[in-house]
C-alpha cells in the first residue's frame, strides 16, 4: 500500500509523538469506506494516527494512545488530540474532555468523541461536530467538505535505532580541533591550485547560503551569518557568490572556496539556469555575476571569462538537499537535478550530497544531533537521496546548519567539517583524473 500522508507530513506528526515512525494499517479505498474493515485491521492496534483526505485538499484527522475495540463505550485518553494540516504546518486541537476522547461504533470508522467521525456510518464521509469534546474551526479543519476521498489508518511505532552507529564518527572537542587543523593545513594537489573551489547546488530554501554562514561560524568561533538566507518560496540569492572562508576575524584565506547560486526552482525561467551551471563550472562566470534566470549568461557578454584557468573552474559539487522534502520533491525539480548531474558526470566532477535539516526531519536527532547515525529514519532518507541523486550512499553527508542558535555546538561542528573534509578527498580525486590528461599540470610531489 502507498501512504498518501508525505514523508514530511509524517515527520511533522511523528515530531508530536517523540520517537516515532508510522506503519499504514488501513486504506480505505483498497479495503472498504466501512466501519467492519476498519475494525478488522485496526480493532487491536495502538497508538493510531487517523487520516482523512477530500476533494478540497484537505489533509486532517486526530491521534489517540487507545485501541477502538470497545463497541459503544467512550475511552479515557488524556493525549488524544485532531489535527489538519495547513501548508507544512501541523494545527492541533488537544482533547478537551479525556474521559470522553474516543467513541467506537461498528458501522463507523476512527470516531472522537462526538465531534469528529472519519468514515461515518460505513459511508465515505465525515461527521464533524466540534465543541463537544474537542474545539476547532470546522472552515479550517476541512473547509466544510465532508465527502472523503480517502482514509488512511496508521500505526505509531517506535522509530528505527540502532544500537550502534551505523557510520563511525567521534564526538569529541579533541577531534573538532583535529578536523579544523586538517582543514586549515590542506594544500589542492596542483601547484597552480591555492583553494579548491566547491559549488553549491540545491532548492530553494535547502540550506545552501545557511551551510557557508555555518562553516563560516565555525572558524570565526561564533554564531555568524554573511551571506543571505532564510525562508521565501524563491532564492533569496540572486548573485553568483564566491566566499572565502578564513581561520579567525584575520586570519588567513583556507583553502577551500564555496560558490553560491541561485536555488533552483521546479518552474520554468525561474531560478538558477542549467546554462549558467556549466558557465560556472568552466570558470566563466564572476563573483557578483547578477543571475537573469530567463536569459544564461553569453559568451559575447564584457563579464564573461573567456579563458578560465584551472583555478578558476569547479573541483567539487554538493548538492544541498533538505531532509524534510526529499520524498516530495517535484517531478519538475527532479528532472532538473538529473538533468544537472548528468553535465557534471560528463565533465568529471565529482559529486556529493549535504543532507540538511536532519533535525527537524527526526526527532532522535532533535533530541540529540549525535544521535544521526543511530536513526533509522535518517538513513532511509539518505538512502532515498542516493536513489534520486544517483550517487553512492558513502557521497552523502548529513549535516546541520545553525539557524537558531546563538551558541556553537562542538557536535554540531563535528558534522560540518566532516562535510568539509569529504570536499578537500572529492577534489584530490578530480586533480587526481585531471593530471593524467593535462601535461601542463604541475601536481605536487
């Protein structure tokens, strides 16, 4: 059975319920808009997650710890609660009377309280009284739509840990100061190289200027943002940026350089343009290019590097991908992606993945961001990321950005410079390639 709740709604509930995953029991159009079907599948089952769907695209239900196995009576639950989702955002209406949180009738489905009814009557359709024992809008729950489309039934079940880390890393102060110093000490492989130069691709909104402004705060050795970011449905980068990350206030250029683009966007003539990817990882294109999304930048323009040297052109791609939205992404995007990976692979790029957001996709790794390679759920994603992207799942790198904090987190850190680190390997394997095909090449010894 396929879920209709997305991967992110998913989270967005299970981040409601601790650590947690749901397992889909009940699906209405497979197995009957009856409460007999319901009951057969779901009767046994608890917590449940309860979902109706509508021809208005309304996304709504309620949670209750209780099994619906006592025909007539009311059930006790003090954590029940409704909900509807408005965009990405999860609105919940908490039980108001836990004596009276759930009702079972064996000709209706999921039924809380008096007030709402998801496949009522063994029809496909809602009761909806609110007031009763829960409150809400019933213009916000389902826009007063009461046919069902679907109803889904899900188990909630503790979410995937393993007992040990799936990936090896070391959580210690000593080994942030370690993977700092390599950083800081690394020298490109090619004399005519003094800082590898690493594009940023991914969505709007993904984390791309947000994983500079991270890495930035890192070695600065406090909360900082210089390049722009946040949220809005379109780049807030407009310009081609190159940042030159430095050890300290004063310290010296490290060798290593991040381009920032313009997010890509599923529409089109509308955020960055393929065209002006291969531009950028020729070397064509300037810091401070102005992106025209409808029109790639020509080669007859007066900003247009004819002649790139090596130390002009891209070393490393990372494709910044937000954890959340991996499994909704747009077929438009999708195809963009793919269609950009497949320049890259044929100029010989080498290419890695930045999961971003880790946090909010999961709430172990909420809890605790040491906890990313304990998570089931966190590898699932990374393992979707690898399907779509196709890259091996040992080029992806979870990370996260600092966005809220005032403070560094050494654990934190930890994570984004080893995503730095896999940049500095990705780039000796491109000079690697490239030294066997160019003579003029100085590798150093």
């Amino acid at each position: 059975m396929n879920s209709m709740l997305t991967r992110h709604q998913q989270s967005t509930i299970c981040s409601q319920l601790g650590n947690s995953k749901l397992k889909l029991l009940y699906k209405a159009s497979i197995h009957g808009f009856t409460g007999a079907a319901f009951h057969q599948r779901c009767d046994t089952r608890c917590p449940t997650v309860s979902v109706g769907y509508n021809a208005s695209g309304y996304v709504f239900g309620g949670y209750t710890k209780q099994p619906f196995s006592q025909p007539g009576q009311y059930v006790h639950d003090d954590q029940a609660f409704l909900f509807t989702f408005s965009g990405e955002k999860l609105n919940k209406y908490p039980v108001t009377n836990p004596v009276y949180a759930v009702n079972v009738h064996a000709n209706s489905g999921p039924y809380f309280g008096e007030d709402l009814v998801l496949v009522c009557g063994s029809q496909a359709v809602v009761h909806s009284n609110p007031g009763n024992y829960y409150n809400f809008n019933v213009a916000d729950m389902h826009g007063n739509d009461l046919q069902l489309t679907e109803c889904e039934v899900y188990e909630v079940e503790e979410s995937t840990e393993f007992e040990k880390p799936w990936r090896t890393i070391i959580w210690k102060s000593e080994k942030r100061k370690e993977l700092m110093e390599s950083i800081r000490l690394y020298k490109p492989m090619v004399n005519s190289v003094s800082q590898i130069r690493v594009l940023l691709i991914g969505a709007v909104g993904a984390g791309k200027s947000s994983f500079f402004n991270s890495i930035n705060s890192v070695f600065r050795g406090h909360v900082t943002s210089q390049a722009i970011a946040g949220s809005s449905s379109t780049s807030l980068t407009t310009q081609f940026r190159t940042y030159s990350l430095k050890a300290g206030r004063e310290g010296k250029p490290l060798p290593v350089m991040l381009c920032d683009t313009m997010g890509l966007e599923e529409s089109t003539g509308a955020g960055l343009d393929i065209d002006d990817i291969s531009s950028i990882l020729k070397g064509h294109l300037p810091d401070r290019y102005q992106f025209n999304p409808s029109a790639p930048l020509q080669s007859e323009a007066s900003s247009f590097r004819k002649s790139p040297v090596l130390k002009d052109k891209i070393h490393c791609v990372a494709y910044i991908m937000d954890a959340c939205k991996i499994s909704i992404m747009p077929t438009k995007l999708q195809e963009k992606l793919d269609a950009i990976r497949r320049k890259i692979n044929l100029m010989g790029i080498p290419q890695l993945v930045l999961l971003t957001k880790v946090d909010e996709a999961c709430p172990l790794v909420m809890e605790d961001v040491k906890n990313v390679y304990k998570s089931g759920y966190i590898k699932e994603m990374m393992q979707e990321a690898s399907a779509r992207l196709g890259v091996p799942l040992s080029c992806i790198v979870p990370v996260k950005n600092y966005c809220e904090e005032l403070e560094l987190d050494p654990n934190i850190d930890i994570l984004l410079l080893s995503a730095i680190i896999q940049m500095l390997r990705f780039a000796d394997n491109y000079f690697d390639e490239i030294s066997d095909k160019f003579s003029d090449i100085e590798v150093k010894e």
